[in-house]
C-alpha cells in the first residue's frame, strides 16, 4: 500500500492569502501546504480521501490518472469544493466513480453539489458519481476500510482506517468508543494545526498526546496552517513523529 498525503494544509492552504508572515513567504517548499487530502494507492487502485479545492492542481503535481473511489470524512468547503475535479476522471476512465461517507455527509454533498445529482441539469459536463452511505467497515478493491468517528468540535466526522494506517484529518477529541479501532496502528495521520489551542483541531500539545496514548509505530501530522514551520518544528519533535509535507509518500 502506498500513502500519498496530497495535502497537509488547512481551509485556507498555507500561503494563505495576502499574509507576509514569516511561514508564508518561506522559500522552502515544504512550507507550502494545499488543502488536506489523501490518496491510497492499493492493488492499482487509487482511492482519495476528500475532494479539496486544489484535487486539480494535486493530481497534476503527482501525475494521477485515475481515481477508483473517493472517501469523505465530511462536508467543510476545504474537503469537498474540488468535487467537480472528479470530472477529468470520469473523462479518462469512462465510468461512474463510486463514493463513500457517512448518510449525513453524503446526504449534505447531495443538497450542496445538487446539480450533480440533479437530471435535468444538462450541458458543461458534470461529475458522474455513484453516492454510497457507510457506517462500518467496508471492502474496496481487496483492502479493508473502517470508517472511524471522531470529534471535529462539536460535529462527530469519520476518519478512516486502511489496514493498519488511520487518517485523522479534522480532529479536536477522540470518543472512547473508537480509541480501540486506532490501537497497533503502524501509521497515524492526524491533524495538528498550530501551537495555540483551537475548538475544532488538536493543536501540536494535543497530537502529541493522542501519539502518547495510542502509540502508533510512526504519526504524521496534518492539516497544518501558517504558525508551523517545516524544519524548525520537525528538528523538535520526538522520534516517531514528523510534521507532513505535500506530496509526502509512505510505503507501507
Ligand atoms: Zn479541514
Ligand atoms: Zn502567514
Ligand atoms: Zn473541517
């Protein structure tokens, strides 16, 4: 199975906008971050986590040609505004492209993108996509998918599970119900945004001590945005954990 973090930014991508702060006008590349996506590429399928305002511009840094299914873990504009995206692919494979989430995030994309899903809406091309509920864990491809609740604030979201490899996105808290699905994990993806606490993302403190508790073999920090430095942060982080970059792969 290969890991290919897409990206490792948060909703505004890092440089955001307009700022001249010290992480964004950096010259080192790994100081750039686009919109935090996924790929998982298993038997020579690739299955994406998220539909990110950049899938365009991701998928032509890392030269995909095809998406097999796409997973979303929920419906904040940074995970899903790049859906349309899916269109390219459509064109190349000629099919359907099948994608999973929960009932209320598949029901909300419906209500959001309701031009996709709507039949009379003809003409400029449009994503053709076949929308599937899911609860519990799922088979694609031969690999095994558990979708994972956990805390995104006050909203309880999916993380998924890939064997023995979990993304945790968007994530302030972990319910206790879902700690024993994240144990003996050979690879933890989660999100820690910056330094300062946050009410809907761990913070560098809290990914920390999500590491402490489930030790995972090797945890790889994401959703990051303009406060952490690539080098500086990465030079203090214990071993085992590794702040993320775009277009990072991991072999597993
Ligand atoms: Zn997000
Ligand atoms: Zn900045
Ligand atoms: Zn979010």
């Amino acid at each position: 199975m290969k890991i290919l973090l897409l990206g490792c930014g948060t909703s505004t991508g890092v440089p955001m906008v307009g700022c001249k702060c010290k992480i964004c006008t950096s010259t080192n590349i790994k100081n750039q971050r686009t919109r935090s996506s996924l790929l998982v590429e298993y038997n020579q399928k690739n299955i994406l986590v998220d539909t990110s305002p950049d899938l365009r511009s991701q998928a032509l840094a890392n030269k995909i040609e095809r998406i097999d299914a796409v997973l979303f873990t929920h419906t904040h504009a940074d995970h899903i505004h790049g859906i349309d995206e899916l269109r390219s692919f459509n064109f190349i494979q000629l099919s359907e492209i099948p994608c999973y989430g929960s009932e209320e995030t598949i029901n909300q994309i419906r209500q959001i993108f309701s031009y996709i899903f709507n039949d009379n809406f003809i003409g400029g091309g449009k994503p053709i996509l076949k929308m599937h509920i899911v609860s519990s864990k799922f088979n694609l491809y031969g690999l095994d998918i558990v979708p994972i609740k956990i805390l995104h604030g006050n909203q309880t979201i999916f993380a998924y599970k890939f064997g023995n490899v979990a993304y945790l996105s968007d994530c302030s808290g972990i319910p206790e119900d879902s700690k024993p699905l994240l144990k003996d994990l050979k690879l933890l993806i989660l999100d820690a945004l910056r330094y300062q606490f946050h009410p809907t993302h761990f913070n560098l403190e809290g990914a920390l001590k999500v590491v402490e508790e489930l030790k995972p073999q090797r945890a790889i920090f994401t959703h990051m945005g303009h406060q952490l430095d690539y080098e500086e942060v990465n030079r203090e982080l214990p071993e085992g954990t590794e702040l993320a970059h775009d277009g990072m792969v991991v072999e597993i």
